[in-house]
C-alpha cells in the first residue's frame, strides 16, 4: 500500500492559458513544453486503513491546512477512481531552490498521481496517469512525460480525451533552459485565478485563441527538423501574447517586474550580438532562456552582470514519471 514518484516540472513552450471545464481541469487550447532536468518533486504515498485523516508533509514540515485540503482533495479523485476509502499519509520532497518562485504544482500533481495510483496496486499506462495528473493541474498532465510533450485538449466533456503526448524524447535533442531568479515575492495572482479572470473579462483572449493553433503548428515542424531559431521565434512569440491577454483584463494584471523586463531586454540585446536566445515567461516575474549548449556559458556570463539576476539555474531536457524505493534524504 506504498509506492514513492519523481516527476520533473516542465516549461510550456506554448502555454495552457484559460480552461473550459474548472472542476476537470479541461483547457480552452492545446499546450506544449519542455520537462526540465533541474526541478522535480519526489513523493510517497501510503495507504492505511489504520488513519483517521489524510496526511500530508512537505519537505519535512507538516503542510499548512489550505495545503493538506487541497491534497485531500485530489485524493479523494484517486480513491473514486480506485474505489477504495482509506486515508493516506503523504511525504513530499521539493528539489526546487527554495522561496525562488519556480515552485511548480506540475511536478507535485505528477508525481502524487503516479504514487498513490501505484501504491494502490494500480498498474495504470501513462495516457490514464496524464488524465490523472491534469485534474491536480493541468500543466502536470505533461510531466509524465519526459522531453517534449503536447498536452491536447481534447473534446469530450468528460475529459477522457484530454492529456499529454510524447512528441520528442529527452535525448534526441539537447534544448537548454537557464532559469533566471529575480524575485522571491510572493505572486501577486495565482496562474489558476489568473487565467480564469483572463477568460472572463480580457478582450484579447480570443485573439490567443486565434493564434495558437498557428503556433502550435510551427513548434512542431521546429522540433521535428531540430530548427532552433523557429523554436524560440515562436516559444517567446506566444508567451507573449499569454502576457498580452492579462493587460486587457479587468481588473487588469501583469507578472512582469520591471527586473522581468530587463532579462528580456538583455536576450533581445544577446540576439543582436549573434546569440541564439530566447524567453519565455510563465505566472511569475522569473525569465526562462532557451538557448543550445554552445551558448550557454556566453549567455551566463552576460546575465551574471545584471544587478537584478539572484540566480541562474541551468535545465536539461528531462525525464517523465519514475518509480522509486525510498524518498531521498532531506538536506
Ligand atoms: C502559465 O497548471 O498551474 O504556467 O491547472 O489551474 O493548476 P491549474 O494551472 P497551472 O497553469 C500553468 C500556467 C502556465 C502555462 C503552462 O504551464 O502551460
């Protein structure tokens, strides 16, 4: 009645904004991203019959209530699923720097789906995990892949087609990810209220809406043919129309600081010298650069001059859900 996970966040190259269905997690458009190397979530699960209530630590910490809430939550899914009613104690493991805001619930929804259907004795394939893993968040329907994966949206209302593919493995092309730190605030919107909010009140999103399958199209035939340029053309074109759509809402909002601008400012600058750079931005201030990896060191050492950079994590491709013995040490 235990089993432990590991599941790697991803970064959408052609972001999920907005969503049709709340309550199943079902999305208004297809996404794409890139599972990282760097950030990842390892979580046991074990079921008891014993318990009294579901428990939850993370990072060795008893989870704060609104925390816990929302794991019983989705455990109640699980046990629906399975239709068993025991309660679980749950164990988590961040490898995520902490307080840098990179924090992800892709990697945590991925890889407790994958634990508690595991510990339950459930020997499920990875499209009924995906389903699984979306209705925590929908960006972790894509961490249980590894390398690129498209989450398609799907059509039915009860979600059964709705969940991520594989579209190229981790190994078959080595994209790099420099995660850049700015800022340890606090966000100002959660991306859930803020996309919804978008999808209420923004004049623009039906204009994402137009533009995305275009987009979608593109990143395909730049992943397919390994053509970097067009990849990163269209990654840091559509994050930019998601962050458009936010400055038409009302009330209105953005994630940019004016640190977020500057990293953007200096990949536009890095380009101009010859560098193949590009951004992309998700519900955060923080700044992802996609680059090859003869480039990376260069793209380093420029940022590192910037006053405003607090850190710079460097990403690989990396993989989809595995199943471990143990949880790693903390610390
Ligand atoms: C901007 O998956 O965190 O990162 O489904 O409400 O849990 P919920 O949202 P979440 O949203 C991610 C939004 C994004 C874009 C993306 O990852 O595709």
């Amino acid at each position: 009645m235990k089993a432990v996970a590991k599941a790697h966040t991803n970064i959408a190259l052609i972001k999920y904004w907005g969503k049709r269905n709340d309550e199943l997690i079902l999305p208004m458009n297809n996404s794409l991203s890139l599972t990282l190397d760097h950030f990842y979530t390892t979580t046991e699960v074990q079921f008891d019959e014993a318990l009294q209530t579901d428990t939850f630590i993370f990072n060795g910490e008893t989870a704060s209530d609104s925390e816990s809430a929302k794991i019983s939550s989705y455990l109640d899914r699980i046990r629906q699923f399975a239709g068993v009613q025991m309660y679980a104690a749950v164990r988590s493991v961040n490898h995520v720097p902490t307080s840098a805001g990179f924090a992800s619930s892709a990697s945590g929804f991925a890889a407790l789906a994958a634990a508690s259907t595991k510990a339950l004795g459930l020997d499920l394939d990875r499209k009924t995990l995906s389903i699984l893993a979306r209705q925590g968040s929908g960006s972790a329907c894509r961490s249980v892949f590894g390398g690129f994966a498209e989450w398609e949206k799907g059509s039915r209302t009860d979600g059964s087609d709705s969940y991520a593919v594989p579209i190229m493995s981790k190994t078959e092309w080595d994209v790099r990810v420099l995660s850049v730190l700015l800022e340890s605030n606090e966000k100002p919107i959660s991306s859930r209220k803020g996309m919804k909010r978008t999808v209420e009140t923004s004049p623009f999103y039906s204009g994402w809406l137009e533009a995305v399958d275009h987009e979608l199209k593109e990143i395909k035939t730049a992943i397919r043919t390994k053509d970097f340029e067009r990849l990163g053309k269209v990654a840091e074109a559509n994050a930019l129309k998601m962050h458009a759509t936010m400055l038409g809402s009302h009330p209105p909002f953005t994630y940019w600081q004016s640190s977020t601008m500057a990293v953007m400012e200096e990949v536009q600058h890095l380009r101009d010298k010859g560098i193949q750079a590009y951004y992309t931005i998700d519900a955060g201030p923080n700044v992802k650069i996609l680059c090859l990896p003869e480039d990376e060191q260069k793209i380093r050492d420029e940022l590192e001059n910037l006053e405003m950079v607090k850190g710079i994590y460097g990403c690989r491709p990396g993989p989809g859900i595995e199943y471990k013995e143990k949880l790693p040490s903390l610390g």
